[in-house]
C-alpha cells in the first residue's frame, strides 16, 4: 500500500470532517436509483452497499468491530459497515406472510451506521471522485469478486449461474457509489430462508436468500458455506493468508498446513479447538498475533460453535 498516499488521504478526510465540506453527490433521478441489487457470496446487497462493505468497512478503517490503530486514522465512530444482518426469528403479516425479524440491538446499530453514511455522503463522494478513498487496491478489491453480478430483482436468486449477468466493471464502480449515496443509501437488512414476502422497511429491502439448501453437520464442507463463504472468503487470500476461497483451498491453508501461527498453534489442531488459533480468532477479543475475525462484526454464538464442534470433533470433511 502507499503509506504516503494513504496518509494524505486520512489527513484530508480528517479536515473534511471538521470543516463540514464535501462535494454534492448530486440529485436521486428515481426512486430505482441506487436500488440496483448483486450478488456476494449468497448474500443480496444494494451496489453501493456492497462497495461500502467491501471497500472501507469490511477489513479496515470504517467498521465498528477495528479499534485503535488498525483504523489507519478513521476517527472513532465513523463506522460503515452496512453488512445484512443476521435474522433472530420471524413474524407474521395479515395476510399469512412470514417476513425476518431481528434483533432489536442488531437493527438499530445497522441503522445507526446507514445514517451515519448519509449523512457523511457528500464528503465520501468528494473523497472517492478525487481518488483519495477508498485506500490505493481497495476499489479493485470490490471489482474482481468473482461472485458479485448485477440483478434483476425480479430474478434475485436465479441469475446466479447465469452468464447474461455483467460483472460491475472499473468504470461503473464510482457511479454506482455516487447513485446510491444520492438516493438516501438504501440497504438491504436481512438475507434470511425465513422471508417469503419482500417487505419494503425504514432503510431498505428484505430478501431471501440466494445460497439454496446449506450442508448439515460438523463438516469441513459446512462450515465453508455457512461462514467461510459468507464472511472471509472476500479477503481470504487476496488481503492476507490462509487461502478460504472454497473447501479445496480451506483444506490446504487449515488441515495440510500444520505450521504453526500464534502461541505455539497452528490454525487447527484437530480434536482440539483449544490449540486451534483459527477457533481463538473468531472467539476472543484479543486472540494475540491479530484483532478479533472477522474484522467486519463478530459471528453469532451458533456460528462460533459451529467451529468449535468441527475442531474438536476431528475437523472432518463430508464422507469421512
């Protein structure tokens, strides 16, 4: 990374702020504007949410889970990250429909955060349109994903495998941003199998999910798609090691790869999660070595345990 350039950017960000400029972002041309929906991992994002996420929040300086000097200057509070929310349980409309709920601490600091952004929205877009942020790669980070398309929302989770769906290109990524900021950056809350019915909120969309029938189990198999897919397979080698791009990679970087990486332990030691640094990584506050995983908001307790069982019951894959 250019550490100057960087350095610049967090100085000039930092004299926005207090003197309360930016440029405007411009008008809403619809209310379809900045609605335009893809495809990370099998989570359904706006675009412009995604850039947020994928951009500034998910690893570095704008999440609420980096403190410290891992901000890289972001003052303290000025949190982005706008990822879908777990879903606590389910309700019932009128008319029978059963829609995702959450939880009451997990909505409201989601929409905290979205207003935080709007409110920021006309000093981001001055800071993006003049190539100071994001930090120098990260831009190109959101890009190259391999799993984001552009939608339909008609058509949320059948163009998955469909090749008519273009990737958003370099030139698309700044007006996509500029669009969604313009009209009140609008959010996806919730990815849930419980929503059958999209239900329009005070910031944004519900919607299924696009993942299908997840694997069952404590399974190597199981543990990529419920969460190595959905929160680290992003950044997972591009921003730093082990590799978490699919099971095939997951098994090399966890299981063949014995050498050790913190305190002695190797990302896992199987049949003892307690001697696994990958375990201490998304259970701790400080882990030692590394700030808590994944840098974009804690895993549930479900989750959590769902690594722990797969150590400790010998860090199997599907068929063993």
């Amino acid at each position: 990374m250019d550490t100057k350039r960087l350095l610049g950017s967090i100085l000039l960000a930092s004299s926005l702020t207090a003197l309360g400029c930016g440029e405007d972002v411009g008008a809403c041309k619809s209310e379809k504007e900045g609605r335009e929906t893809v495809l990370v991992n099998n989570t359904v994002q706006y675009a412009g949410q995604a850039i947020i996420n994928q951009s500034c929040a998910n690893n570095i300086c704008h999440s609420s889970a980096v403190k410290g000097e891992a901000r890289n200057g972001a003052p303290a509070g000025l949190d982005f990250n706008l990822r879908p929310a777990t879903a606590d349980g389910e309700d019932e409309t009128e008319d029978g429909t059963t829609i995702a709920t959450l939880t009451d601490s997990d909505l409201a600091g989601l929409r905290k955060r979205q207003r935080k952004v709007v409110e920021q929205r006309n000093r981001i877009w001055q800071q993006v349109r003049d190539g100071l942020m994001p930090p120098p790669g990260m831009f190109a980070q959101f890009r190259k994903l391999a799993r984001v398309f552009f939608t339909d929302e008609s058509e949320l989770c059948t163009g998955v495998q469909s090749t008519s769906f273009a990737p958003i290109t370099a030139g698309e990524s700044q007006e996509v941003l500029r669009e969604w900021l313009a009209c009140g950056a609008p959010i996806v809350e919730t990815n849930t199998e419980l929503v059958t019915k999209r239900e329009v909120g005070t910031i944004g969309y519900q919607y299924p999910s696009c993942g299908g029938e997840l694997p069952e189990g404590n399974t190597l198999e199981a543990v990529q798609a419920r969460i190595f897919d959905v929160y680290c397979a992003d950044c997972h080698p591009d921003m730093s090691d082990p590799d978490l791009r699919s099971v095939e990679a997951s098994f090399a970087s966890l299981l063949e790869d014995d050498s050790e990486i913190c305190d002695g332990k190797p990302y896992v030691t199987k049949g003892d999660s307690s001697a696994s640094y990958l375990y201490d990584l998304v259970s701790k506050d400080d882990p030692g070595c590394h700030a808590r995983m994944p840098l974009g908001g804690e895993l549930s307790e479900e989750e959590m345990q769902l690594i722990k069982d797969w150590i400790d019951e010998g860090a199997l894959r599907e068929g063993e």
